[in-house]
C-alpha cells in the first residue's frame, strides 16, 4: 500500500473548526466531533498501542488502518464511519467541500490524498476525460445492485458501459424560506429574485456556485438552468447585479445563518432543505416552478488513491442498504437505490421535500460538464461577486 | 589570517544557510512556477496549458474592481489599525507603570497564540443572529444586522492585526529618549507640539513598520472579508481563490499574483522612502 504523506497528520484547523462548528449547531454530536476531528482516534490509537483494544483482523486484504473521503458538508451519518472503523479497523478522515471545483482542482493539482469522494453528476465526464478517476471493479462492490438503480440518477456514472461512479443518492436546487419572517407563499425563482430585493433586502443568501446562482437567475426568464447563450447570460447578469446590494451574503454555508435567524432566505439543496426544516419547522423548502436542477451525488475513486483497498471496502459498505438508509436518514437527501427506499419509513417517502410532486420534478434539469467548465460562466460570476 | 577568513566564510554560510534555503524552497521556486504558468493557457476543462503569451496580463482589467477593492481597503484598514493602536502602544510605553508594563503586553500578544481564523470564527458567533443581536433583542431592539457588513469587515481587520501596529510603535516609543520631552518642555513647547514634533516623530519608524506590515497582509487578505462580510467584498485575495480553487484558471490567477508581488513591493519601498524622509535620519530597512 502507497502511503501518502498525509497519512498520520492531524486535521487541518480550517477542518477541525468546521467540525467544532457543527458540534455547536448541533448537526453533529461530542462523539461524532471526536471522530471526525481525529481526536477520537488518537485515543483509540493510543489505547491501541498500550495493548487496550485489540485491532480487528480484516481476512480478505490488507486495508490499512487509515484513509481519507472527500465529501460535502452535513453528508454523512458520522456513526457509518464509526462503524465502519470497528469493523475493519481503518479509520476514515473526512474532508469537507464546498464545490465541485474546489475538488476537482485538488485532484487535478494531484495527491489529494483521497481514496474515495463524492462528485456531482456533471463533473464525472471530465474527471473521466483528465483521465483521474478509476474505472471502478464491480467484483470489489458485490453490495451495489444496478439493477435496484433508477436510470434516471445513475447513467453519468457509466461512460461507454464502463462505470467510473456509482450514486450515493440525488436531490435538488431550490431554496429555503424563514416562513414567520416572510410569510408570502412563494412558488417560483422569480419570486425568491423579487423577494431579494423587497421583503428579503438584506436578509437572502446566494450560493457562491456559478452552476446554480446562475441557473437560477436564468430561470427568472425562463431560460435554460445551462444555458451558455450569451444574450441570456447577460440578462441573467443584468439581475444578478442588480440584486447584489441586496444580499445578505454570497456563501454556500447557509445552514448557520438561517439557523441563527440572519438570513431569511437562501438558495438550498435538498438535504440542507430537509435538515433545516427538521430542525426549525418554520423554514420551508421550495422548488421552482420554473425549473432549476435536479442532480445526483456519486461516489468514486480518484486513480492515485492512496488506499484503494480501503476506498473499494468503505464504497462497498455504503453500498450496502441497511447501512446507506442510516445515512439518508442523517443528510435527508433521497435514495437512488430501490432497496434502500423500501427500508425508508413511511413519512421519509412522504417527504415532499425529499420526493418533491412529480410535476415539479418534470422542469428541472440536470446540470451539464460545460455548464461547469464555462470560462464565460466563471468570468460573469467573477464580475459578480466584485460588483 | 588565510584559515580566520575561511572560518569566517564557513559561519555565514551556516549561518545564513537555512534562510536561504528555506527562501529557495517557498519563495524562489515557486514564484518562477506562477511566472511560468502566467504566460501560459487555461487548459480546456482547466488547470495549465504550456504556451507564451501575455494575453493573460492584457485581461488584468477583468479583475480592476478587485484590485481597487484591495488598494482601498489595505491601506484604509492599516490606518484604523493605527488609530486604534497608537494610543494603546503609547500608553504602554510612557504612561503604564513599570509593574504593569509586561503584563499587559502579554495580554496584546496571547490573543496571537490562537489562529486568525479561530478568532474570525469567534467573531461571526458575537456578531451572528444568536450573539449581539439577541441581545439587543432582549432589550426590545429587534431585527439589528451587525454580521456581513462593512463594519463588520472593519472591525475584524482591525482586531486581527491590531497586536502587528501596536508593538513596532511600542518598541520605537520605548526607546525615546525622555530627555527630549522634557528639554522640549523647558524650551517652552506645550504638550501638543511636544508630541507633534518629538513623540510623534521618532516613533515615526515604529509607525511605518507596523503600517507596512499591516498593509502587506491585508494585500493578500480573503478570510475576513469572506468570513465577516458574507463574500460580498471582492479583493484581490478573494478573486485569487476563486481562479485557483474554483474557474480553475491559473495562468490568470498567476498573472495577478506576480502583479500583487510587483505591487507589494512598491509600497514596501514607497513606505521605507517615506519614512526615511519623514523620521529625517535612520533608515529602517523592512525587507
């Protein structure tokens, strides 16, 4: 087994205070933190040293005791790494992320020191094409069932019947609403646009994510969540610039502001969605009518993972139902995978934040590897965010 | 007198040895692999692509609002930092009691102990919905922002670097000669020129050093306006993230980087000129 010359280094401070952060908002709970941040490790290693617990033999290969994911925030059951590590003995070093360009600069930058991460449907082909991740075993991922699959999720993780991913679960782009601050019911992006700028002055989060706060200004005329076109590139502009002195922020991490009660109202993936309203029942969840993105999460092995042993065990033990219903439960994001649903209970199925009407799924659409790659998009968000 | 020279040749060389490896490794390296990379291309799905051109300097004016942001905001905020931190350095270097002196530099100095972002993070929660403002709440003023705004930007720039201002200043008060003050008296001046024209003046070079050092980081500052301000300031820190860690367009990111160099040093040896002049006879040598 390569050893990467990350392995045994402590947690970064930006990442050891992302996990403290979500011990005070409460997504996560003390033992969890310990785990995460590796202090729970280091204990468990220590006790290991001095003879206190035995390490647990793993018959088939040799994992290793360590690897580290690349995943997004509020993603996981941090219990399934827990496990995870009690029964194969590697501990699991989570990184968290903000966009997918964020990972794919590190892995093109190499040495992520990644053995599994969690892409966005429309960075696969790319990721495919630079030639970084691994055309996946299935024989090592006996767990995972395609059959059990819905198509509609799953076909960017096979490029000519090779599969480079396989789906964690899929969601949607919409946006959250502090419903006792602006109590208007609100049905479409031109709404939450307006809304930016009148009720919600001051108080309305954008992503800092060309994809969807783009696309979703896109969507205010009506135009395509993709679109590259540059006439409606320009009018979408035209709005985001002149929405911009309204803002409260330009910050993927919304959770914390709407939990403290300073923004009102954000741009939301599903999951964040789902958890917010759990945990306040003010804060609603809304598609567009218009339209916006559906997507689907995967998990795949970069090429010069450092422990692919470990990264092909731990994707195989997600892959197993009884373990990934835990983690929709934790990140309330939907599953892909038919098994699992039949294991959801009842009022997760119900959901209508997590299986959103049939009629508001129709619009949506999933975002494109140009979308992502556009040197145009990137340059207008650019002038955005400095305007 | 041959072998004392080759001794004294050998110690420089250890002696200055790890510097300049070390600014070798980290500095001399890869500024020639950002000068590489600005003359190079965007790759199609990102990162570099060999080529030579300056088609990437020819785009700097795509970032102009950036840089602007930045030539405002860094020498506008080293100057908040100095009014803040005048009269704290002054107090402890003429006016604290002896006793007194050294516990109340530690207590500017531990606040240094825990990293800048810990401490920006601290600030968004005293600022955030559930600190100042609840407690404003409770008090009956409702609905008060005080986090993501300018003033808020302010106040953390001023925090974080408040302790690189207030000890060059302390250090160049301390070493004044009471003498002055007091034959600036006798001579009839009154307190304000005396502070004007001996105080104030000698500790000029202390002024400059902690107004450079508090600008050339505040050059490169991204976290607290992206903590504070809600990412809706854009400096040139800011734009550089994003062409590394997000359009992933380094030919142009390194092209602003080599130009932030370029600019840091001018004001570096605008700054050494200035106070050079100013301070009338020593000069202070930053770099």
């Amino acid at each position: 087994m390569s050893k990467s010359y990350r392995d045994g280094l402590p947690i970064s401070p930006d990442k050891f205070v992302d996990q403290l952060m979500r011990l005070k908002r409460g997504s996560i709970g003390r033992r969890e933190f310990l785990g995460l941040t590796g202090l729970g490790v280091a204990t468990a290693v220590m006790a290991r040293e001095i003879g206190l617990m035995p390490t647990p033999a793993f018959a088939a290969e040799n994992l290793g005791d360590r690897m580290s994911i690349a995943t997004w925030p509020n993603y996981h059951d941090p219990a399934t790494f827990e496990n995870f590590k009690k029964d194969t003995g590697v501990a699991v070093e989570v990184n968290v992320f903000g966009s997918n360009e964020e990972m794919l600069a590190k892995l093109q930058a190499g040495a992520s020191g990644w053995s599994l991460f969690v892409p966005t449907n429309y960075t696969i082909s790319t990721y495919k094409k630079l030639g970084i991740i691994e055309a996946l075993d299935m024989a090592k991922l006996a767990n995972f069932d395609g059959s059990q699959e819905d198509p509609r999720f799953t076909s960017e993780g096979t490029i000519d019947g090779v599969t480079y991913a396989v789906p964690k679960n899929w969601g949607t782009t919409g946006f959250a609403v502090n419903t006792k601050k602006l109590a208007k019911p609100m049905t479409s992006w031109k709404e939450f646009w307006d809304t930016a700028m009148a009720e919600g002055d001051g108080r309305t989060m954008v992503h800092d994510y060309q994809l969807t706060t783009i696309g979703n200004a896109l969507k205010y005329y009506g135009f395509s969540f993709n679109s590259l076109k540059p006439d409606e590139l320009a009018k979408a502009e035209e709005l985001l610039l002149k929405v911009k002195p309204h803002l409260f922020a330009v910050s993927s991490d919304y959770q914390p502001s709407m939990r403290a009660g300073d923004a009102w109202m954000t741009m939301c993936w599903t999951n964040d969605g789902a958890q917010l309203h759990r945990d306040i029942p003010e804060i609603a969840y809304v598609l567009g009518k218009e339209g916006g993105e559906i997507w689907t999460d995967f998990y795949a092995i970069p090429k010069d993972a450092p422990n692919k042993p470990a990264g092909y065990a731990l994707l195989n033990y997600l892959m197993t139902p009884q373990v990934a219903v835990k983690e929709h439960l934790a990140n309330g994001a939907p599953s892909t995978d038919a098994r699992v649903n039949k294991l959801l209970p009842k009022e997760v199925l119900d959901n209508p934040i997590l299986y959103p009407a049939a009629d508001l799924l129709k619009p949506l659409e999933f975002g494109a590897a140009a979308t992502l790659t556009d040197p145009g998009r990137a340059e207008l968000m650019a002038r955005f965010k400095s305007a | 007198m041959h072998g004392n020279r080759f001794r004294h040749n050998l110690l420089t060389a250890l002696l200055l040895g790890p510097a300049t490896a070390w600014l070798v490794v980290f500095l001399v390296l890869p500024f020639i692999a950002i000068t590489v990379f600005s003359v190079g291309e965007r790759a199609p799905e990102g990162g570099y692509q060999a080529a030579f051109t300056l088609a990437q300097y020819a785009n700097l004016p795509a970032r102009a609002t950036a840089f602007w942001n930045t030539m405002v905001l860094a020498p506008a905020g080293a100057l908040a930092c100095l009014l803040v931190a005048y009269p704290v350095a002054y107090y402890l270097a003429l006016r604290a009691p002896e006793r007194w002196r050294l516990i109340l530099l530690a207590l500017v100095v531990i606040p240094f102990w825990t990293s800048l972002l810990m401490r920006t993070y601290a600030w968004m929660y005293v600022l955030g919905g559930r600190g100042i403002p609840a407690l404003l709440a409770y008090v009956g003023i409702e609905d008060i922002r005080l986090i993501n705004t300018p003033g808020a930007v302010l106040l953390g720039i001023v925090y974080g670097y408040l302790p690189l201002m207030i000890l060059p200043i302390y250090v160049s008060l301390e070493r004044l000669d009471r003498r002055l003050l007091e034959a600036s008296a006798d001579l009839g001046a009154t307190p304000v020129s005396t502070f004007l024209g001996v105080t104030l003046r000698l500790s000029l070079p202390g002024v400059m050093t902690g107004f450079s050092l508090v600008m050339i980081l505040l050059l490169g500052e991204y976290l607290i306006p992206t903590l504070l301000g809600g990412g809706k300031v854009f400096f040139i820190g800011n734009a550089l993230v994003d062409l590394f860690l997000q359009s992933r367009n380094w030919p142009f990111g390194s092209a602003i980087a080599i130009t932030l160099v370029l600019v840091s040093v001018v004001v570096l040896i605008a700054a050494n000129r200035i106070s050079t002049r100013l301070s009338g006879a020593r000069r202070v040598d930053l770099i």
